[in-house]
C-alpha cells in the first residue's frame, strides 16, 4: 500500500504540477499578448505623433515660404509704383526745362495758391532765384499785390506767407507730386496688377 499511495502523491504532484505549469503558460501568454498590444499602441501613439509633428511642420514650412512669397511680391509692386512716379517725376522735369512752360507752371501753381487770400491783401511769395522774373511776372499778370522774395532752397513753385507771418501756402511741383503719390498708389496699383 505504501507504494500505491506514493504513486498517487506523485501522480497527484504531476497532474498539480501541469496544472500549475499550463495556468503559467496561460498567464505568460496572456502577458505576451498583453505586452504585444501596449507595444503596438505605443508604436501607433509614436507614428501619429510623428505625423501630427510633419504636419506641423510643413504647415510651419508652408506658412513661412507663402510669407515670404508674399514679402517679394509686395517689394516688386512696390518697386514697380515706385519706378511708374519716378518716369512721372522725370517727365515733369522735362516739362519744367522748358521755359514756356516752366513760366505757365509757376503761373498756374501761384493761381493756386493765391486763390483763397482776400482780394488786396498784401502778401510775400518766395520762389527760387531762377523763377523770381517769371513769379514777378506772374504776380502782375494776376492783380497780385506781393512782394517777390528769391529763397534758393525752395524749387519749382511757390511759397506765400502772410504779412504776419503767420499762415504760410507752398505749392510745389514735388509737394504736388507727394500728394498726387499718396492719393494715387492705389489706382496705380489697380491700372498694373488689376487689384
């Protein structure tokens, strides 16, 4: 009886012993297939955050180069405007080197600029040295009673000032020019580009 029941013990610890060997296979493969999932979710997790990161930053690359696209756009219009008033300013020297026409200008800037003084006021208008005669000229072809003062700094047109000194009228070709500039961009820009 004795080896009987040693029998039984040891088939008893070797059907315990598998047992106990298959629920660890179970549990070790359950491991495994646990451990095989969180590593393909953190693979996954990994690659679309790589992706979202290339998105960004091809957005960023994208943005940044539309930017700069933008920055050479708006300098070549810009240039263009600027060399379409310098051909306009060039012209209107060529106008001015003509003596005709040059004395028409001054005629017609100091028009202008005399038309909201009260008639018989007094004024001074200074001019260049080498308008003094056409602006004298001028000045008595209008009915102007002013006093004609040759200021070098000042360039094709005219400055009035009041007997005070107080209120101070130029009308230039360039002060013109500058403000015909600003209100004109625009519509410049509109005639080369349609927008």
């Amino acid at each position: 009886m004795g080896s009987e029941l040693l029998e039984m013990l040891e088939k008893e610890a070797r059907a315990e012993s598998e047992r106990i060997l298959a629920e660890a296979r179970a549990r070790a493969e359950e491991i495994v297939g646990q451990a095989r999932r969180e590593a393909e979710e953190i693979l996954a997790a990994a690659r679309a955050r790589v992706e979202h990161e290339r998105a960004q930053a091809r957005a960023r690359a994208t943005s940044t180069a539309q930017l700069r696209a933008s920055a050479l756009l708006l300098s070549a219009k810009d240039e263009a405007i600027r060399g379409v008033f310098e051909e306009a300013e060039e012209a209107l020297r060529s106008v001015l080197r003509d003596p005709g026409r040059r004395r028409a200008t001054l005629r017609s800037l100091l028009r202008e600029a005399t038309a909201d003084l009260p008639a018989g006021e007094r004024t001074t208008v200074e001019v260049s040295p080498q308008d003094a005669l056409a602006v004298r000229e001028a000045c008595l072809e209008l009915g102007l009673q002013a006093e004609v003062h040759e200021t070098p700094q000042l360039a094709d047109g005219v400055r009035l000032v009041s007997p005070d000194g107080r209120a101070v009228v130029e009308n230039t070709v360039a002060g013109r020019l500058a403000r015909a500039r600003r209100e004109m961009v625009a519509r410049v820009a509109e005639i080369l580009w349609g927008s």
